[in-house]
C-alpha cells in the first residue's frame, strides 16, 4: 500500500518550509504526487473589519493581498519540490476558504498533512478551530505534525491507540502504508477504572491485531489501565515506547447543528509531542 496522493497546507505561519520539506521526504519515500494547497480566500467578515467596513476597494485590496500571499507560498513550495527534483508535484492556489479548499481536495488524496495551530500565532483559535473542522470532514486521513520539535521522518516506532470504534479503524487504515513499513508497532487500548469495569479482557485486541498481522504488520499490542485521561496516558506512554508517531481515531460530539472534538483527540491536537495521523 502506498499513499498515491498527498496534500499538503500551504499555511502561512511559522516553519512552513520545514513542512514542506518533510511531506517532500514523505513523497519520495511513497513515491506519491504531491500536491501543496495554498488558501487564496480569507474569511470575508474578517478582511471587512480589517478594512473597517471602509467600502468595496479596501476590501477589494485586502482579498488581492491575500491571493498575492497564496501564490508566493505556492511557488516557495514549487521551488523547494524542483531543487530536491520531485518526481511529481504541483502547486494549487484554491480561492475557497481553507477549510472548504482541504476537505474538497481530500476528496480525491490518500493523506493529508497539516500543522499543530501555535499557541503563539496571533490567529491560533481561528486556526484551531479550522484545524478540528478539517479533521472531522476530511475524507483522506490527517497527519498532524507538531508546531514544536524536529521531525526528519516517521513510521519506524509507531503507537497504535485502539478503542474498538470506526474511527479508529479508519486511522489505521490511513495509516497502512506507514505501518507495513515500521519496525515496531504498539496497539495500545487505554482504559480509565470506568473502562476495565466494563471489559478488560485481551480479546479485544485480538481482531486488531491479527487485521494487522494479516497485512505484514508486526505488532504488539496490550490494555492499559490508567488514572489519568486517555489522551495524556498516550502521549505519556509515546514518549516511554520513544514512538515517532501516534496513530488514533478523532471522535466527534453532535453539538447542535456544529460538530466538536472529543476529549482524548482534543488533548493530543494541544499537546502532540510526536506526529499524530488521525481519522474521523
């Protein structure tokens, strides 16, 4: 398995290239066509206060200044693919806000490749907030790589949190390609006291695991009982295996006619200490 297609956000914050360069390594190590996906269109209510409501020309500026910006970081992309001589790559300017350009492109990708929001951007809520919404809609699975940290490369010691849901299943499956590459993978199910008293036998991860092992995935897997909550007992248990990436399904609340993240997924979108691929 491989990932054919991959997107990449072309953000406009801090370390994009260092981004771009990783999802360049990842290209090439899954021979994919890469494709980088820069948002032309600002929210408009936004560049209207920022135009202060001044009239159409303002704003017309504003919204030219920003598919200006869009550019410039597609071709800083375009360069950076050529001078490591990609294969095959593109650069897109999409004018539909950022959500709407990533959820529509998944559509037709294998993987997507985003960025942890910094609590230092000045626009992190705004990013955050797009950042949720992007994972709960995408169709391709969402590699989150960390806002903070170096990361070379990925997928030779992988945690695996398994719950039993589609959505976790679904992140596996986005992970695959990765996974038959590992030379160690975890399938971890951490259960709070709640958890273990409703089942703590192993046999739910017998199905998982012989899934993976079927596919020529190596794997190890256990329950954890943890007093903590479930999103800081994986990143703790990352951190002791030395895990380079965490794999887990993202798990959406109905909250009115809007969706929100839950608990565990909403914890390790603030706290990754490791690259996270996730699936909703």
């Amino acid at each position: 398995m491989t990932y054919a297609t991959a997107l990449l956000h072309l953000d406009s914050h801090a370390r994009m290239n260092e981004r771009a360069d990783f999802a360049l390594r990842l290209a090439r190590k899954f021979d994919s066509h890469l494709v980088g996906v820069a948002s032309a269109d600002r929210n408009l209510f936004e560049l209207s206060v920022a135009t202060g409501f001044a009239g159409t020309v303002p704003l017309a500026a504003a919204l030219e200044d920003s598919r200006a910006a869009a550019l410039d970081r597609a071709r800083q992309f375009s360069d950076r693919a050529a001078a490591v001589q990609l294969e095959s790559f593109e650069a897109v300017v999409d004018d539909r806000d950022e959500i709407d350009a990533l959820v529509g492109r998944s559509l037709c990708a294998d993987l997507l490749i985003v960025a942890q929001p910094d609590p230092l951007w000045p626009d992190h809520a705004r990013a955050r907030n797009q950042l949720e919404q992007v994972i709960l809609h995408s169709v391709a699975p969402t590699l989150v790589l960390p806002c903070a940290g170096q990361f070379t490369d990925i997928g030779a010691n992988v945690l695996v949190a398994w719950n039993g849901s589609p959505e976790a299943a679904r992140a596996v499956v986005g992970a695959m390609p990765l996974l038959q590459r590992a030379r160690k993978v975890n399938l971890v199910r951490c259960d709070t006291p709640i958890d273990a008293e409703r089942a703590d036998d192993l046999a739910l991860l017998t199905l998982p695991g012989d899934w993976l092992r079927r596919h020529g995935v190596h794997v190890d897997a256990w329950i954890e009982a943890t007093e903590i909550d479930v999103g800081n007992a994986l990143l703790s248990r990352a951190a002791d295996l030395g895990a380079d990436m965490l794999v887990m399904g993202a798990w959406g609340h109905p909250r009115w006619t809007e969706r929100m993240l839950g608990g565990a997924t909403r914890t390790l979108l603030a706290s990754m200490t490791v690259p996270v691929l996730m699936a909703h």
